[in-house]
C-alpha cells in the first residue's frame, strides 16, 4: 500500500488509477451496512428542525460525515477492506461518544 500523493503531478497520476465501479460497489456495501444505518440517523439528527442538538455534537457529526465522504482520507476509500476500516473507525468513535445524544434522540422521534 502506498502512501496518498502530496504534488500534483503524483495526485494526477494517482487519479487516474481510481476504479469507480470499484468504488461504487464499496459504497453500496456501506450504504447497506450497520455503518450506513449509524449514517442515516446522524444525518436524520442534523436536519430534524424539531430537535435540538447540541452543537459541539452537530460539529462532530458533520466532521465524521465529512470524512466519509471524502475518497481520499487516512486510507483511500476504494482500496478493498482496508479502505473502509478508517471510515468505519471514525464512526464507531463517533457513535460510541454520543450515544446519550442519540438515546435522546431515539427517545424525542417516537
């Protein structure tokens, strides 16, 4: 495994090695994951306008979702396994610190 390109010339070369249906099916395998459901709830927990979150939470939520969603992190999303481990990582962390904010939520949505 290498690591991610730092000039541009590299980060050229390094896009045009990026498999999307590699990539695609690997977000199809989140997207119907314990991974994607934790996913969904955050982001019904940022937009639901009834509820009230608290911030430093909201900030923690979009950063983690961010991070997600970004192909190139700690480890490149579209390298198999590995790929996703960091993502999963991050939103185990996430999850597991706020999961007083989600029982509350769980508690407000019924």
């Amino acid at each position: 495994m290498s690591a991610i390109p730092q000039r541009s010339s590299d980060i050229k070369a390094y896009a045009k090695k990026f498999d999307n249906k590699k990539a695609t099916s690997y977000q199809k395998r989140v997207s119907n994951s314990a991974l994607g459901d934790k996913l969904r709830m955050m982001l019904k927990m940022i937009n639901d306008k009834d509820f009230t979150i608290d911030p430093k939470t909201k900030l923690i939520y979009v950063g983690a979702i961010g991070y997600l969603i970004m192909p190139f992190d700690v480890v490149a999303d579209y390298i198999p396994v590995v790929g996703l481990l960091d993502d999963a990582a991050v939103m185990k962390i996430v999850w597991d610190n706020s999961l007083n904010e989600i029982k509350r939520y769980l508690g407000f949505a019924r």
